[in-house]
C-alpha cells in the first residue's frame, strides 16, 4: 500500500523525524499534536480551550491534505498536564465533534515538552471508501 506522509511544519518535525500525519489505505493517524506554528510560537498559552481550538484545526489541516476530514475521526486521544482544567478542552473538543462523537481518550501526564504545553492531542480517521456508510447504533 502507499504511505503518504504529511509535514509536521514544526522544527520538531524534522529534529525527531516524524510527520504529523501518515495515511495507508483509507486510515490516517495524526500524531501528538501541540498548540505551535511553524516558528514553534505557542498559541494560547495558560489557556487550554485556545490550544486545544489550535491544535484541532492543525489537525483538521493534515486531515484534508490526506484526503479526510474531522467528520471522518474515529478517535481522538488528549495528554494534559492537569486534569483539572478539562472544561476548557471539553468544551473545544464538542465544538469540533460533537456531532461525530469519536472514541476518545484523555489522560494527565506529568509535563510536556515545554510548561506552556497544557495539551497534546492524537486523532484517527478512516475515510469512508463506499457508497455505504455504518449507521450510528448509539
């Protein structure tokens, strides 16, 4: 199968050799995804609803380029460095999917790599291949 590989854009990118997304087949996997731009400049700092707005549109982006969308996410998984403020990603998080309801997962970690870090997300995507859709049995 092709891999295609989506650009991190980030310095850490290239410093830890990955891409911010790979797409085989109809999955793609978007990796642990942090509230930076190209230059490495935090967005939202001391504000996870903000960050996680950032990071769900950077996600969106490798998404599209590898032929997805959010409406396509299965999963999403969010690292926080403090539990607490999980209204704030609650909150984004149902902006973006609330109306696609993927498995999700959010877990408090001991830091990032950076103290203005309050978040990193990973999200899956399997793009629909057919004329069929699965009906939501919720």
């Amino acid at each position: 199968m092709d891999r295609q590989l989506i650009s991190a854009r980030t310095p850490w990118g290239d410093l830890f050799g990955y891409s911010r997304a790979v797409r085989i087949g109809n999955v793609v996997k978007v990796g642990g995804t942090i509230a930076t731009d190209k230059e490495g400049n935090v967005h939202g700092k001391d504000d996870i609803y903000r960050q996680a707005v950032y990071i769900i549109r950077k996600i969106e982006s490798a998404l599209e380029e590898a032929g997805a969308s959010l409406g396509d996410v299965v999963r999403t998984r969010m690292f926080v460095t403090d539990i607490n403020n999980y209204e704030g990603l609650a909150r984004a998080h149902a902006e973006f999917f609330g109306e696609i309801h993927p498995a999700s997962t959010m877990v408090e970690i001991s830091r990032l790599m950076s103290e203005d870090f309050l978040l990193e997300m990973e999200a899956e995507a399997i793009i629909e291949t057919d004329a069929h859709s699965i009906k939501d049995s919720a």
